[in-house]
C-alpha cells in the first residue's frame, strides 16, 4: 500500500498530458505577462492595509524589517519555483513539483492545501475590495442599503454583493482566456503600482524624523489571553506574550508574509507559457524584487509621516496623509487600493482553478473538471465551480480572521517545494534544467528552516484549523483519489497486460 501511496508522476510524463487535445491550455503568456501578474497580486492586501496593523500592534516602525523578512523566506522559496517552473511547465505548481518528487499522497496533501489557501485567500481580499469600494461610494455620497453593503444587516443577516459581484465578473474574465486576463492586469497593475510611488515621493516630504524614536519599541508584555490566540512558538517554549521588540518583528513578518503571495501563483502558469524555461523565473524573481522593493519603501514612508501608535488599522497610506493636512490623497490611494486588489482576487482565483485543473486531470479530483473550453481552451468547469463557491463565501462570511490559515497553507507549500528540489535533484539528474537553484542542498534546508519559523509564529489556533483541514483532504483521498488516480490505473494495466498478454504475444 505504501508503494502506490507515494508513486511518483514522471516528468516526461505530465508534460505529455499537457498536449492532450481535450486536456490543452492555450500558450499565451511571456515573461513581462508573468511579471505584471506577480506584481499584480503581491501588490494588494498587504500594502493597503496590513502595513499600519502590524506597526500598531507588533513591530512600530521596525516594520520595514518584518517585510524585509518575509521577503528573503519568500525569495528563498522563489529560488526553489523557478528551478520547477522551468524543469516542469505545467499548470499546479507546487502540486505538481511534489507529484514528481514526493509521491502521490504528498501531491494530493499539498494540492488540498493549495486550494484552501488560494479560497480563502480570493474571498478574503474580496471583502477589503468591498470596503474600499463603500468607503468611495459614501465619500461620493452614495450609499448601499444595509443588508447589501455590508455582512451584518439591520436583522443581524446581510450580504456582501460587492464582494460576490467582484468574484463572479473575474470568474468570468478567466473564462473567457489568459491573455485577456493579462491585459486586463497590466492595465489595473499600471494603476497601482502609480498610487504606491505618488505614496512613496509624496510621503518623503512629510516625514518626521522622531516618528522613527524608538525603531524598534521596546517589548511590551500582553495581557494574558486564550492560549490559543498566542504564537505557537511561544506556546511551546512557555515564553509570556509580548508585542514590540525583536520578536515583535518575526510575529509581524508572519502576519505581513499574506501580502507576498503571488510569486508561487505565477508558477500554476507555467503551462500556459510560450518559453516557460527561460520566463518561469524572469517572472517569479522579477516580481519579488519589485514588490519587496516598494513594500519597504512604503512602511519607511507611512511610519515617518505619522507615529505608528498613531496609524490607522483600517486605511494607514489614507489617513497617514490625512494627518499631515493633505486629505485629498486620501481619495486617490482609496482608489488605488480598490483597483490593487481588483487584481490579487482575480490572480488568486486563477491560482486556485488551475491547481483544481491539475488534480482532476490526474484522476485525483473527478476528470469532468479537466475538459477545457473548445474556443477559449480554459479550464471552464473548475473555473465557474469555484468562482460561486467564492463569490457566496465572500457575501455571507466574516473570513478576515482566517487569513492566517492563508500563510500557514503558503509556507506549508514552500516547504514542500524546497524538499521536492533536493529530492529530484538525487533521483533525476538527468532531467535539463534551464534555471538551477543555487548550492543545493544548503539553499532549499535554510527555506524550509525559516519557512517553518514563520509557521511557528502563527496563532495556535491556525495550526488546529490546519490539522482539521488537512485530515479531511486524507479522507477524501482514500475515499476518491486514490481509487481514480489516472496514475494508479495506468500502473494497474501495465500490471494486467504483463500478467495476462493479449493472445500471439508472449509474456
């Protein structure tokens, strides 16, 4: 039993399948294509909104240093990416790294993990959209009814339609192809990526050197709580909860890790690449610098135009400029924030239907889903499916609190790609490589330590909803996968044609 749980998909092999006519992704995308699509969803949440919650609460304005933190983890795991992106170009990323090197069971593992991360990813950044966008409207003095603007309504029911009607329109756009959802991203990342330097120039003028005195806060000891609330590391060492100080900058690296998702999302495109040897790593690596680049440069300015007690939770690049006495920025970054994450949603959504594309081609998943459309050659049905499934998450239910489960999923899935890469590395030396993951095994051991201490900076309870999360997807395996696996059953007739040969052919 345990031979056929970790069978491993040959490289040659799930690169052949990718040239099924019925099974075909149309090939569209070039390295300035993957890089504004990495921008595009790495710029977002993030930026917007996380960088004042963590400098108020976790690390003031040492926070420039947690993303620099999250940033090498995510740049170590990138490293990692491209070497499989360009080995292996097809549509699942690291689902279908581990597949190639781990096994089944573990591909199935991080595949089921994938598509819980990207979900809740998409509904959550849908729901910050929706606020964005109310926020425009009530400015402009337009408002929704109650029951429709918002989650709680006057009876204590509501709806979020904004948040539904954004993911069902990209839901949409995806139908219809890759190269019009690429359009459509270089044009919103245009938008963005001008508001954040309008941040980063206008804001320099602002700055006030004391707002930088202390740097680094001093640890502020927290009022003891739920032990579930408290980082898993710190429940495991018995260490008292406290926020500020050198920990305060790994606590907050850890939440802010959420605004650097994207990179591994260019990687589920790597089928649908004209050269994916040589873009697959332009497009990842490229992508990482510029937003770590901006992500920094940001929470320097934003923490040096206003005290980071001060921040705002809510809208920080907003209302930082509100401070100063320039309220009519507030307006124009408002703007740009709703278009930012117009596109993470879209780019996460894509992650997550083509990683359900991969599974279900494997047998994994039911093969209904694996047809693509005649004309736009996507991968339709999972599209759809999970674009509703989303879209009435995102109306119906408060997920910002489970955005945690987004980064544990994340580093989860780096960890496993930089095992995968020591491990082919060893059992197919053979296999061309146009990108090489430098000093193997020394590089993909550091990603998986440091992956794994942001891990251990998450709450408890992220690690419970993960555990629970994750013995689902192992039922669903032995009760389907395993017994559909396109794999497993074509082992099954090889057996079958060996043992009992067709009549004239000799065993």
């Amino acid at each position: 039993m345990s031979s056929t749980l970790f069978r491993t998909k040959k490289v040659e092999q799930s690169i052949l399948d990718t040239e099924e006519p019925e099974h075909a992704l149309k090939k569209s995308l070039s390295a300035l294509d993957l890089t504004v699509f990495g921008v595009g969803v790495i710029i977002g949440t993030g930026i917007f909104v996380l960088t004042g919650s963590v400098a108020k609460n976790n690390a003031g304005p040492a926070v420039a240093l947690s993303f620099v933190v999250a940033g090498v983890v995510c740049a170590l795991a990138a490293l990692c990416y491209a070497e499989f992106a360009s080995t292996v170009p097809v549509a699942g990323s690291a689902y279908t790294f581990s597949y190639a090197s781990l096994g089944e069971l573990p591909a199935w593992i991080i595949g089921w993990d994938l598509v819980l991360e990207f979900a809740l990813g998409t509904a959550v950044v849908a729901v910050g959209w929706s606020g964005y966008i109310a926020s425009l409207l009530d400015n402009a003095g337009w408002q929704l009814p109650e029951a429709l603007g918002t989650r709680e309504g006057a009876d204590g029911f509501g709806f979020d339609i904004l948040a539904a009607a954004l993911v069902l329109v990209l839901t949409a756009i995806l139908v219809v192809g890759m190269k019009l959802s690429a359009r459509v991203t270089s044009v919103v990342v245009a938008i963005k990526v001008t508001v954040v330097l309008v941040v980063i120039i206008a804001g320099a003028f602002f700055i006030t050197g004391s707002n930088y005195d202390p740097f680094v806060p001093d640890p502020v000891p927290v009022a003891a709580g739920h032990s579930l609330d408290a980082p898993l590391i710190q429940v495991m060492f018995g260490w008292a909860p406290a926020n500020f100080g050198v920990m305060g900058i790994f606590t907050a690296a850890s939440v802010v890790f959420f605004a650097f998702i994207g990179f591994d999302i260019v990687a589920t495109a790597a089928e649908e690449t004209k050269n994916p040897q040589r873009d697959m790593p332009r497009g990842i690596l490229g992508s990482l610098l510029i937003c770590t680049t901006l992500y920094v440069a940001v929470s320097i300015v934003v923490t040096g135009m206003q005290h980071y007690s001060e921040l705002s939770v809510d809208a920080p690049l907003a209302d930082a400029f509100k401070a100063t006495g320039h309220p009519w920025y507030a307006g124009f970054i408002s703007f740009g924030a709703a278009v930012g994450l117009t596109t993470v949603c879209m780019i996460l959504l894509l992650g997550q239907t083509r990683v359900f594309f991969a599974m279900s081609r494997d047998g994994l998943l039911p093969r209904f889903f694996s047809r693509v459309h005649p004309r736009f050659r996507t991968p339709h049905r999972p599209t759809i499916l999970l674009g509703v499934i989303i879209a009435v998450l995102a109306g119906f239910t408060p997920l910002q609190e489970l955005a945690a489960l987004v980064n544990i999923g994340t580093l989860f899935a780096f960890v496993i790609v930089a095992i995968s890469v020591i491990i082919l590395r060893r059992t197919r030396p053979d296999l061309p490589r146009s990108f090489r993951t430098p000093w193997v095994p020394v590089l993909p051991i550091v990603s998986v330590l440091a992956s794994l201490w942001l891990m251990l900076n998450l709450p408890t309870e992220t690690w419970i909803r993960f555990a629970v999360w994750m013995v689902i997807g192992i039922v669903v395996y032995f009760l389907y996968g395993r017994s559909h696996s396109r794999l497993g059953r074509h082992e099954e007739t090889t057996v079958e044609e060996v043992e009992h040969p067709p009549h004239g052919d000799k065993a």
